[in-house]
C-alpha cells in the first residue's frame, strides 16, 4: 500500500475509535467531557486529513489510471481490500470507486480476466452499499440491487467458456458471481432456482476438472449456506419438488456439522429447526420451546455471530412469530418471555464493545429497527431506539438532542403567540389552552426534534460522514433516511406521532426542492410542526454559521424553502437569545446524559 | 255553382294546407326555441359547475396567500377546472362547426400504428386510475399506411374508450379491437370497444346521439361530460361515411362498433439494414414474444428472444465472447422485472458499447424521453406494432447508428469543435482517440491557462463544447471555467462545459455546477457515457 493508502486507513480507524462514547475513560465527569470535546475536535482534523488524502492522491491516481504502474493498482486494490475485508465495512464507498474505475479500465483494454474479477468485486461492493438500505423498500435500492444481480449475471455468464478461459482463478471469480447473483435477488424462487444450479455446478467433476486448484468443498458448503437462508419460501410455496428437495437438503448439510457438538453455530442450527416447523414436522410449541432454549443458553455477552444470532436474531424471529400468530399475543408467557428476550437482546447490543462492531453487527441493528414487534407487555419501540441511538450513534443524539432543545424553545415561543397554531395536531387541538397545552406541545416538539434523524440509525451512515464527504451515490442514499425513519416509526404505536417530522425536514416548504418528493406537506396534518423542524434542522446543523446568522438565512429563505408562518417568528429577540444561548452550552447537558447511561447512573441504558 | 264550388273548395284546401304548413312552422319554431332553451339551460349548467370552481378556489387560494402549498393546491383544482371548462367549449365549438357545415375532414396519410399508441396514451391513466383491466387486440393488420383524418379519428376512438372508462364500474374490463377488411380496393377500419359496465336502456339508446343526453346512474357518481361528445362522434363518422352500431342492455354492457372506409397505401419493408445483423428481444409476454416471431420470421432476420433482464446480459456477454455481437438491443414492454427497463438500458449501454438500444413501449415516448435517452436508448417504437412499423422502426434505428444521424453509440459530430483541456499526455490521447470516431475536431490544452487562452483567443462560436480537467497544473478547472464564464463575449456564458475528473465527492460535483459548469464525466472515461454526453450536449 502506498503511504496515503495507509494514513487514510489509520485515520479511519482512529477516528472508529474516537467516536465510540463509551470507549474513552475517564476519573469523572468533567474530565470525560473534555476529552470527548477533544475527541470531537480529532475526529474534525482527521475527516479534513482524509478528505485532503483522498483530493490529493487518490482522485488524481484514478484520474491517471491508463498510466498507472501495475504496482500502484496492486496497491490500490489492496487498499480496496484492506477498506471492506467483508466483515469490517471500513469504507464500501472508496472499495466501490476504486473497482468501478478498475472495471472501466480493464473493459477499455479488452483484459477479460480481469473484467471477470472486477465484475465480482463491484457485485460484491455493491452488495454490502445495498445492505445499508436493509429494510427501506424504495426505487433506489431497486436500482442498486438491478445493477448488482446484473454485475454479477455478466460475471457468471462466462461460465459457458470456462473450459476457454485459461486463468483459474478467473474461473473461481465466474463461479462466486454466478452464486452470489442468489444473495441479490428479491426474489426467493429465483434464489432458489440459481443456488440449485450452483450446487449442481460445484459438485460436477466437468467443472471441478478443469479448475482443480480451486476450493470446491468450500464453495460448495458456502452455497448449501446460501440455500438454507432461503428457507422462507417453505412457508410461502410456489416451488417444484425438486426445488423443495434442494432447500431442505441444504438446511440439513449446514445443520448436521453443528447438531453434534458442545456449542454449536446457532446461525446454521436455526435453519434447520425453522425448516421442520415450515415442512410441519414439529409444531409452533415446540418451535418456541427451541427458540427459548437457544435464546437463554446464549451468554449475554457473546458477539460472534453464533452470539448475535441467538441473542439478536432469535428474538426478532420469536417476535415475528407472535406477531403473525394473534393466538400468541393472549398468552401471557409467550409475551412475558418475548420481553425478557428483547431485554437481553437490549444488554447484547448496549454492552458490544466497539471492535465487534461488525458489518453483522449492523445488519442486526437494522433488523431490530425494521421488525422490533412493538405490543403491551414489551419495552417500547420508542424507549429501545433511544438507547440505540446514545449507544451507536452517540454524534446523532448529541446532535438530535440539540435540535430537540431548539424545537422546545421554539414551539413554546409560538404557542404563547399563538395558541391555536399547532392546532391542525389532533391530540394537541383536544388540550384546552393553558399551561398543560404548552407543556403539551413543547413535549411533543422536542420529540419531533430527536426523532427528525431516526432514519440515520440504521443507515450506519454516522461514521461514513465522520470520516469524509460523501459521493454522489451515497448522498442519494443518504436522503433516504426520511423515508425510512418514516416508515419505521410509523408503523409503532409509541413512535407513530413523530413519523412525518421525519419525512418531510428536507422537504421546501413551497415543494420546489428537497427530498423526499413524495412528501406532500398539505396533505399532512403535522405540517406545521414538521415546517418546524425543518428550520431548527438548518441552523442546528449550520455549523458554518453563527446561530444568529443561520435565523438569518432561514428568513432569506422564507416562502421558497423555508414556512412564512414559522420565520415570522423568528425575528423575536428574546427567541433569538434563547437559540444563542443554547448554543453556548456546547451540548454539555447531553453528554452528561450520555455520562449518565456509561456510569450505570441510568439504568434503563446498562441493563 | 258547381264550378264556385269546386273553386271555393279548392281554395279551402289551400288554406287548410297552409294552415298546416304554418302549424308546422309553429311547430319548428317553438321546437328550436325549446332546443335553444334547453341548450343554454344545459350550457350554463354545464358552464357553472367548473366556473365555481374556479372562483371559489380563487378566493380560497386568496384567503391563505401566505401558505404556498395550500395556494397550488388550489391552483391545481383551478387547473382541472378550468380544462373541464374548455373541453366543454371546444366540443360546443365542434358541434356549431359540424351544423354550419364548416368543418371538413382531410385526407392525409397516417400510420395505424401511430394513433392507436396515441389513443391509448390518453385513455390509459384513466383507465389505470379507475383500475380497468385494459386488452388490445389487432388482426388482418394489411395496410398501416392510411389515408385519412387521423385527429379525427383519434377524437371519435378517444371518445369512445373515454365513455367505457366512465360508465364502467371501478376494476372493471374493456376489450379493444382493430381489424382491416379490403372492400372496393379500400381498407375499411373496424374499431370495437367492449366493456361490462352498466350498459343503457334502450330508449336511451334511440337519442345516444342528441346532444346533452347523458346516462343517469345510481351506481356512478361524479361522472363527468359535455353531454356532446357522441353528438361529434356520429357527426365526424357520418363526414368519414362511415357507421356507427352500439349494443347495450342495461347492467350488461356496451360493445360499440365504428366501421371507416379509407384509402391506404402499400407496405414498403426495409429490411436492408437488417440483414446480416443480430437482434436480440427482450421481451416477457408471450403475445408480444409470438408477434415478434412471426414479423422477424416473415422479413427472415436473425434473432433470439430472452424473456428477462439477467438472460438478456447473459446472452449478450456470451456473443460477445464468441465475436458474434448483437447489432442491437430490443427493450420490450415486459422485461421480467417493474421499473427495470431505464435500469437494464443503463447498465447495457455501459457495459456493451456497440449496442443500438430500441425501446418498444406503451409508455408516452413524450414523457419518458428524456430519461430514455439517458439510459442510452436510441430508438423508439410504439406499441400496438405491426410489421411495418416494427421493421422499418428497427432499420432505422440501425441506420442511424451506421450513419452516426441520431442519438447512438457513437453520435456523428461533423462540423463541431471541441476544446479538450488535460494534463495528462496518455489521457488525453485517450480521449482524443475516443472523440475521433464522432469525427469531431479537437483542440488541446495542456492546462487550464492554455483553454482559457484558446477560449478567448478564437473566433465567437468557435467551439462547441469544452471538456475540463479539474486537477491541472498551472490553472485548475474551476479557475479556467470561471474565467471563461466571467468573460463578456456572447459565447461564454453559453458554451456547454463538461468537468472530466474522478474526485468523486458530492460536494465536488455540486461545486462544478455551481462554479459554471454543465455537467460532470467521471475518469477514468467511460466511452459511452462521454458519448451519451456528447450526444445530449450538441
């Protein structure tokens, strides 16, 4: 690797470090705070470094590839690999460019075989971008998985001249992408269709000849695996017997190594007890009798992926099945262990120390936002995101809980002016006006106010953004964090209130720009609210301004962007002092809020 | 006295008969001061309903002038109003054309092909909107060159289908069909439009055509109309000599039936650029697929069919390893996954440079254009296709790439200049090398100051474009761009500029723009997307 290569990936690192809250020790309170001031400074200079690195030597090297030595692409596809070694995520973006710019390259020079590779590791770049949009159904991840299936349908299409092609391991590039076209596809019967003939390919002493060197057993167990994870089309039919045959073959293969011994992988132990209950060889009891007892027998403490999987997995899974079987929810002991279960999934995610924090990590993280199964009798959806958000995205709280701050300054300002302005609200029109009204509506704004960026928790965006500016594709990715905190926070009881803050901050207030466009501000009866947010939004993140000069450009923005209705207040003085002055505190009261969860002051956060 | 009296009797009956003729006149009168009045009656009715709309929402958006979104979407209700408002006009206007006898009928070749995609564009969205399963069916296609009024003709079909979407309960079904039947050396067009909504009486039936007449339901609310639109039908059909049959019943549907003589003229198949070529379909419907075959099969082309998206990669990477490349690239309606057609044309046109893409689609080509053409489709056939249409629409779009005369892998720049600044000797070989098959000409700066200097030192409309490093010695992009732009001569402010630069950063490119510049092309340089720019740009 070259030196820029390996600054940048050290940078990285450190600032990984830097931004875990609960990493940085300290004797007290007042001593923490300062290094996580300090912290916040680092993280500041090393982004800037980055950006720097990255402006002034990566840019022009992909700028010069046609001239590049084959040394510096050496080096440049092991700072690809070094940035996204399929378990850590350091930075999927930069591994993107680099093979997308090396594929251009190698299309160009009409090098086939390393077209081969390139279209695999872009497939597989691709692949860990569009995990980060995990549960957010919406056009571009359409786009995203379209153009990854098509990556690696054209690396698995030269299949039909593999006895042709001279380089095995080309030839081991060709079989992965033809395997890994399954994992991209929304489509089950089709990741059906194309792991069977995988398994098929891989055990064929046709292909297995002409490619001895490579590791066949490997890749055949590795697409039983993929196989097994299909197993949710038992439930859904729609297959051939033989197909049938090939998923419960494949559960039973991943299964059999792990049913013999003292600890096995519940990761591919679980496949095979879902596929008894699907094929109806066992019943829903005992479904949930294993379910528990896999549950309870896992230490809290594990966070390998056996771990995460029993402690993480297993109760979204066990709370899939109640939600989908209404007898369940009447039982007091399914929902009684349901809420131990998440609890402990709770302490699992809250006490993972930050070098565990995998690219499985997250997508656990994502699936307890998208499925966390919200009833009475279970922690709140509500209650559980806000742990989420101190302990992972420490930067987001601080920064959300400012914002809140703000909204309750404001909302107040504009209720004691204005009574009847947060009126189109339902639940806040029934208040009659009064002390109870403004606390009323001071309460749910800044809610609104910590809730506007909920999206982001699950996009593990946070540390992408610490660590440099975004590309364009990302920065559309990005955007999507309205529509999926929307999404996520409407369909809870506890968070519903808060869904259309989140959807419509980045919206202009006249519709004319922003994102998404698919909000429609009339038709949203918290419109005011979320015209709100949208400007405590802009000056809580006008880092560039001055707290008085970010109200100024929110006034010069007025009509276009910005609700006429809400910049008509923020000429008050006295309201402009109260932004000020918020400002002034340097985010103080939140970190010690954060403080509070790390000493075990706040217990709802170590449990 | 037998003689007065036959006189006088004679004289009776003259004054008995114009007596009669005078009641009769009476008669026309009163019945023309009736229809006059239950005309304007109807009229300002019809007139009123939008009208309070309009002057409503007017106030409405007024009242609540400081809230933007609430005023459009008073506007927007304005709009529909307001359009309702004129179709009732200029139906009135047709109607006193047609009674004048001022209107005419022209006689102007047309393609069958052409107004039915027209006709269906509109009605389709309706149709969708109220959830109606929509099937089109043509047979003994022989003549798509027709000599006709295709306006009007395109008003009669719209009219009819509209009825059916209207009066036809919500998920309901409307069948489709054109054929051609020869009689007298002249194609008569037989139209049919079967659906199974609520059909009409039969004394409705008997004043169909009289103005102002409109069904009345209680199964159908908020049906819409001038009440004039069959009045026009029959009218327009009638100047066409043509005919019009309805049956209908009550709750059992209406099947509408409108026979148009025309003259039509004999199809010309231009299979020349065809032959020798590889075509490959992508198509997932078995109608279309059958359609295919038998018009490729007929013209006796080579060609294969795949019906998804990963087959169509699949195929193409295989013939392209054996040498044996698709000339072109036919998108069909279905390819095998939703929305995925712009994705699958990008993604081919990226990966596959030679490759014409022709998209054969009911979409509105209006209003997809734009985006089509940035997927790197080049050539657009219209759905319902028949052979002409089909064959001769693939020659051309092959034609064209040959030629370089439209948008295709690489476009024909003859004549145009480019201003081509890098610091890079093997890149801007590159992109010399690449710009050479437009036959475009180049000229070269090494570095910001020299394009600057070549900028200013040519002619007014020298160039047409300029592709701009960013990173350069001496004087970067943005410095070079902001010079050019800041200068007065007529061409700077106008003069397309394109950055050329893998700084990948959102910010990066926003600055580009926001610095003077058009677009942004990432390196290392992707042929088709520097032609795809190339092509949009000049």
């Amino acid at each position: 690797m070259l030196s820029y290569q390996q600054q940048y990936l050290e940078n990285v690192r450190k600032i990984a470090a830097l931004s875990d809250f609960y990493g940085i020790s300290a004797p007290d309170y007042e001593s923490w705070y300062e290094k996580q001031l300090l912290s916040r400074r680092q993280i500041a200079t090393l982004r800037e470094e980055n950006i720097a690195l990255l402006s002034g030597y990566l840019f022009p090297a992909l700028d010069e590839l046609h001239t590049a030595s084959e040394a510096d692409i050496n080096a440049l596809e092991e700072f690809a690999g070094a940035l996204m070694d399929w378990s850590t995520n350091l930075d999927c973006g930069i591994y993107l460019l680099i093979h997308d710019s090396l594929l251009s390259l190698y299309r160009f020079r009409r090098d086939r075989n390393r077209v081969i590779k390139e279209l695999y590791m872009v497939g597989m770049g691709l692949y860990y971008q569009s995990r980060s949009l995990q549960g957010i159904e919406c056009e571009a991840l359409t786009a995203l998985r379209f153009r990854n299936e098509m990556v690696f349908t054209e690396g698995g299409s030269y299949l039909k001249f593999f006895s042709e092609l001279d380089d095995e391991e080309t030839k081991g590039y060709i079989i992965r992408s033809l395997a890994n076209i399954a994992i991209c596809s929304s489509d089950l019967g089709r990741r059906v269709a194309i792991s069977k003939r995988v398994l098929q390919i891989v055990q064929d002493d046709y292909y297995r000849s002409r490619a001895p060197s490579l590791p066949w057993d490997t890749f055949l167990q590795r697409t039983h695996m993929q196989m097994s994870s299909n197993r949710a089309v038992l439930s859904k039919g729609g297959l051939s017997a033989e197909e049938l045959a090939a998923v419960l073959e494949s559960c039973e293969v991943v299964f059999k190594p792990e049913s013999g011994t003292e600890t096995p992988n519940v990761r591919w132990l679980w496949p095979y007890y879902e596929m008894e209950y699907s094929c109806g060889f066992v019943d829903l009891a005992t479904t949930l009798s294993r379910m528990e007892r896999l549950i309870e027998d896992a230490p809290y403490d594990s966070y390998d992926v056996s771990g995460l999987y029993a402690n993480v997995q297993l109760p979204i899974y066990y709370g899939r099945l109640v939600r989908d079987n209404p007898s369940l929810q009447t039982k007091h002991e399914h929902i009684r262990f349901l809420d131990r279960a998440y609890r402990k999934m709770m302490r699992t995610l809250l006490s993972c120390p930050a070098e565990s924090f995998t690219d499985f990590f997250f997508y656990n993280i994502c699936l307890v936002v998208t499925d966390y199964f919200e009833i009475d009798g279970v922690e709140s959806y509500r209650d559980i995101t806000t742990k989420l958000m101190k302990r992972l995205t420490g930067h987001l709280y601080i920064r959300s809980r400012r914002a809140g701050e703000l909204m309750r300054l404001c909302s107040t300002a504009i209720y004691r002016s204005d009574p009847a302005f947060f009126d189109d609200i339902g639940f806040l029109r029934s208040v009659p006006n009064g002390a109870e009204k403004e606390k009323a509506v001071a309460d749910y704004a800044e809610q609104c106010g910590l809730y506007h960026d909920f999206g982001l928790i699950k996009m593990n965006f946070e540390r992408l953004c610490q660590t440099r500016d975004l590309f364009e594709g990302e920065q559309r990715m990005y955007e999507l964090h309205t529509i999926s905190g929307h999404d996520d926070l409407a369909a809870r009881r506890s968070t519903a209130i808060f869904a259309d803050a989140a959807l419509g901050h980045h919206r202009w207030y006249d519709g004319s720009d922003g994102y998404p466009a698919d909000y429609v501000r009339n038709s949203s009866p918290y419109r005011q609210m979320t015209d709100l947010v949208a400007v405590v939004a802009f000056i809580n993140d006008c880092d560039a301004l001055s707290p008085r000069e970010a109200v100024a450009s929110v006034i010069a923005q007025e009509h276009s962007r910005f609700s006429p209705l809400i910049t008509a207040f923020l000429s008050d003085e006295a309201l402009l002092a109260g932004i000020e002055e918020i400002f002034r505190q340097h985010d103080e009261p939140y970190y010690r809020e954060l403080y509070c969860g790390l000493t075990g002051s706040d217990s709802e956060t170590t449990n | 006295m037998d003689e007065a009296s036959v006189t006088l009797k004679q004289q009776n009956e003259q004054l008995q008969r114009e007596i009669e003729s005078l009641r009769l006149r009476l008669q026309e009168a009163q019945n023309a001061n009736l229809a006059k009045e239950s005309f304007l009656s109807n009229m300002s009715h019809d007139i009123r309903t939008p009208m309070n709309a309009i002057v409503g929402m007017t106030a409405l958006a007024k009242k609540h002038i400081d809230e933007k979104s609430r005023v459009s979407d008073a506007l927007d209700k304005i709009e529909i109003a307001s359009s309702h408002l004129l179709s009732l006009i200029n139906d009135v206007l047709d109607m006193s054309r047609i009674n004048s006898g001022r209107m005419t009928v022209v006689e102007e070749l047309f393609s069958l092909g052409d107004l039915l995609h027209e006709t269906l564009t509109i009605v389709r969205p309706q149709a969708e909107q109220r959830q109606h399963s929509f099937h089109f069916d043509a047979e003994n296609i022989f003549a798509e060159s027709l000599y006709g009024d295709a306006l009007r003709l395109r008003q009669i079909y719209v009219n009819i289908i509209n009825n059916a979407v209207k009066y036809t309960p919500e998920r309901g079904e409307i069948t489709l069909s054109v054929r051609e039947e020869e009689a007298d050396g002249r194609c008569v067009l037989v139209f049919l439009c079967r659906d199974n909504g609520i059909g009409m009486s039969e004394d409705f039936l008997q004043r169909i055509f009289d103005p102002f007449e409109r069904v009345s339901s209680s199964t159908l609310s908020g049906v819409e109309g001038t009440g004039l639109g069959m009045s026009i039908v029959k009218k327009l059909i009638d100047a066409m000599a043509g005919t019009i049959a309805i049956e209908s019943a009550p709750g059992r549907g209406t099947t509408v039936t409108i026979r148009i003589p025309l003259r039509y003229e004999s199809v010309h198949l231009n299979t020349a650029p065809l032959e020798s070529r590889r075509l490959l379909i992508i198509e997932a419907d078995e109608a279309l697929q059958t359609l295919y075959r038998r018009f490729l099969d007929e013209a006796g082309l080579s060609y294969t069919i795949v019906s998804s998206s990963s087959a169509a990669v699949s195929a193409i990477t295989e013939a392209d390893f054996r040498g044996e490349g698709y000339s072109c690239a036919i998108l069909g309606r279905d390819v095998g996954r939703s929305n995925s057609i712009f994705e699958l044309a990008s993604y081919l046109h990226k990966a596959k440079s030679e490759l014409t893409l022709v998209l054969v689609s009911d979409l509105d080509w209006g209003e997809i254009e734009y985006r089509a053409n940035r997927s790197g489709i080049s050539a657009f056939i219209p759905i319902p296709f028949f052979r002409k249409s089909l064959i001769n629409g693939l020659a051309h779009a092959l034609e064209s790439s040959d030629t370089g005369t439209v948008s295709s892998a690489v476009p024909d720049l003859t004549g145009k200049r480019i201003l081509l600044a890098e610091d890079n000797d093997i890149n801007r070989e590159i992109a010399c090398e690449i710009l050479s098959a437009t036959k475009v000409s180049v000229d070269c700066a090494a570095n910001g100051q020299e394009a600057v200097d070549l900028f200013l030192g040519s002619a007014v409309g020298t160039y047409d474009l300029i592709l701009m490093d960013i990173q350069m010695p001496v004087m970067d992009g943005y410095a070079a761009v902001a010079r050019i732009r800041g200068e007065a001569r007529e061409d700077a402010q106008t003069i397309p500029i394109f950055a050329m630069t893998a700084n990948a950063f959102a910010e990066d490119i926003a600055r580009a723009r926001a610095g003077g510049m058009n677009g942004h092309i990432a390196k290392p340089i992707d042929i088709n997307l520097l032609m795809q720019t190339l092509r949009q740009a000049l």
